[in-house]
C-alpha cells in the first residue's frame, strides 16, 4: 500500500527503523509528487506496484518492501533534501541509505529497480 508521507520528520524515522534493521533486505521507496497530470498516474501505477509487493513481502519474512509518497507542496525540506528537481521522482533506499533513483513516471523503470534488487 502506498503511504503518506507529511513530514520530513516522519520519513527520517522510517529510515532509522529501517537502517537498524541491519540483517535485513528490506526497501523503501518514496514517491515525490505533486497534483500535475503525470503524478497522479504515477501515484496509480504506484499504488498497483505496492499492492503486488506487499503480497510477496506476506509470503517472504526476510524481505519487505514499502512504498510512501511525499506531497512536495505540503512539506519541500524533504524535497529539498534529496535535492528533487523534476517530479514525479522516486527514491529507493535500503538499510537507510539512498541507492537508487528514477526520475519521471516511469513504472517500469521502477519494477527494474526492484528486481535489481531482488526482491521479487
């Protein structure tokens, strides 16, 4: 399920639990958005993307997957933070750290980048 993200303090607390979690395969991705045309199919995309992970996640207790979406006109220093220029983008983390990014609604694109990081 595609989440809500409302503060950059939220999402810093996200990351920590996830980072703690050192032992673990565990992704999180976060969709930068606004209320623009491409944004709102991207966040339909991405909410039948999530829905498919969160299956497999039931069925694998050593890897897990989280998909959140972060309003930029509700709160930029998160935006600002990952210096977000073009929206949509989506950032990957795992074990707290950013290691991917795909600018633009680009669904399979992000797919890829899951499966680059096995966990299907």
């Amino acid at each position: 399920m595609l989440q809500d993200i409302n503060s950059k303090k939220e999402f810093s607390s996200i990351l920590k639990e996830n980072s703690s979690q050192s032992d673990s395969n565990n992704l999180i991705v976060l969709d930068f958005f606004d209320d623009c045309t491409h944004c709102s199919e991207m966040n339909h995309k991405l909410n039948e993307i999530s829905e498919k992970y969160d299956s497999i996640s039931l069925l694998s207790k050593d890897r897990d997957i989280k998909f959140y979406k972060v309003n930029i006109e509700d709160d930029k220093s998160l935006a600002n933070e990952y210096s977000i220029s073009s929206i949509p983008t989506t950032l990957f983390f795992k074990k707290g750290k950013l290691i991917d990014k795909v600018v633009g609604p680009e669904p399979n694109e992000i797919k890829q980048v899951i499966e680059d990081n096995d966990l299907i």
